[in-house]
C-alpha cells in the first residue's frame, strides 16, 4: 500500500472515531448535560437545572429527579411542560436501571419516604385506574415499559393536571416508578409493587 492510501486511511479513521464520540458526546443524557451545565454556567448546578436549561422555551415548566428507592439501581428524570390554553401537561419521562418491561408510574401524595403515599386525588373519591378512564385518580399515569437495556425513553401528556400554583398542579408531589406493572385495576396502587425510584416534582 502507497504511503499516501495509508494517510488516507488514517484519516478517515479518525474522522469517524472523531464523529462516534460527538455522537456519544451529544446523545440525551441528563448526567452529561449536567456536567455540561456545570461546566458553563454559575452554581448551583442540578441535574434538575439542566433539564430547565434544554426547555428553556417552556412556561410552566417543573422537573421531577428520579432517585434509586430501596437499594435499586433506578434514576431519571422527568419534566413536566404546561402546553397552556388547556392543551394539558406534556411529561418527557427518561429512565434507567429497570427490569424491562411494564413499571407502574404514578404521582404520589406525600413525599418519597413516606412507605405508603396514596396516589394524588385531588378531586376525591377517585379509583385507580388507566389513565385515560374518567374517573381514575389524577396521579395514575399508567405504564412505562423498559427495553431489553432496562431504559426508558416515553412522551406522554396529561389533561387532568397544570404546572402552576392550586390545587391541580403537580409541584410538590413525588414521582415513583414502581418494581412491577399496573394491571389499573388492583386498588389503590394497581398491585405495582413498591416503588424503585422516585422523586419530587419541583419547578425550583
Ligand atoms: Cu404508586
Ligand atoms: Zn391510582
């Protein structure tokens, strides 16, 4: 092989090694995003601000950071965007460390450590159900379901809650992602199973 094909080779290896990394670099990932963040802005710095840093764009907007619950290996991050005009809430949900496949998801009333927080009912007297069924409590947003890696990466939306002050927001409440599926029949937590991670939804 000539000197110059040689060169050439080389060169194009680095140039894709070169292009792996930014890739590797700039994928979604609210650890790195927040190494980022740290890196450019002023403390303090949170995962949580990083997350508010990429939506910029968003009013009413709060952030839930999933942390491991009971010796498990779960974290995420969770936002939560009023659409505004009644449009509802949109929730970017990221996860990982799961069992693949079905986890319950709900909005607890009460804090991460409470062992027993109901789902959020602000209306009461509601049922644990599917989300899209009438008469379902507020909190219950269903399932996530884990890939084979045991990472979650959904979109999903809401019209039974805001992100704002009242009764009807979500700040305050914790997120938990629970050890088991939500058959949202099971009362009151659809026999999920306890929660793996969970965090409380703030927009602070
Ligand atoms: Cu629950
Ligand atoms: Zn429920």
């Amino acid at each position: 092989m000539s000197r110059r094909r040689v060169a050439v080779l080389v060169v194009l290896a680095v140039a894709l090694a070169g292009a792996g990394l930014a890739w590797w670099w700039l994928r979604e990932d609210p650890e790195r995003a927040t190494d980022l963040v740290r890196r450019v802005l002023p403390p303090p710095h949170t995962r949580r601000e990083a997350i508010l840093e990429r939506h910029p764009e968003a009013m009413g907007l709060a952030a839930a950071v999933l942390e491991p619950v009971a010796g498990s290996r779960v974290r995420g991050t969770a936002t939560f965007a009023d659409l505004g005009e009644g449009r509802g809430v949109r929730i970017d949900v990221q996860l990982r460390g799961l069992s693949p496949g079905l986890h319950g998801l709900h909005l607890h009333d009460g804090s991460c450590d409470a062992q027993d927080a109901p789902d959020w009912d602000p209306d009461g007297g509601r049922r644990h159900a599917a989300p899209q069924v009438e008469a379902a409590h507020a909190g219950d947003l269903g399932n996530v379901v884990a890939d084979p890696a045991g990472s979650v990466t959904v979109t999903l939306h809401s019209n039974r809650f805001g992100v704002g002050l009242g009764r009807a927001s979500v700040i305050g409440l914790s997120l938990a992602v629970h050890a088991d599926a939500d058959d949202m029949v099971t009362q009151p937590h659809g026999s999920a199973g306890p929660p793996v991670a969970c965090g409380r939804v703030t927009n602070r």
